[in-house]
C-alpha cells in the first residue's frame, strides 16, 4: 500500500508540476516571445533556400 501512495504523490506533483510550467509559459506568452527571438535565425535559413516562382 505504501508503494501505491509513493507513486500517486510522484504523479500527482509530476502533473503539477507540469501544470505550473505549461500556465507560466501561456500566462506571460513565453512561446511567442522565444518565436520572436529565434525569427532573425529562422530568416537567415529560410531566405537562402532556392525557389521555383514558374507558374
């Protein structure tokens, strides 16, 4: 009984753990921020890829 307790107190504070990671990052918009700071990388790649512009 005691290793069933163990495991659900593991789960119960991986789940809030979880819970208060993914409610930081929505709550002060932390995925559109590191978007933001990777655009100028993501740019300089995608800028160089050759393109097909037949129609």
């Amino acid at each position: 009984m005691s290793k069933l307790c163990t495991v659900v107190k593991k789960l119960s504070l991986a789940g809030t753990a979880f819970f208060v990671v993914t409610f930081a990052a929505y709550y002060f918009n932390l995925d559109m921020k590191l978007t933001a700071a990777m655009e100028p990388v993501l740019n300089y790649f995608y800028d160089r890829v050759d393109r097909d512009q037949h129609l």
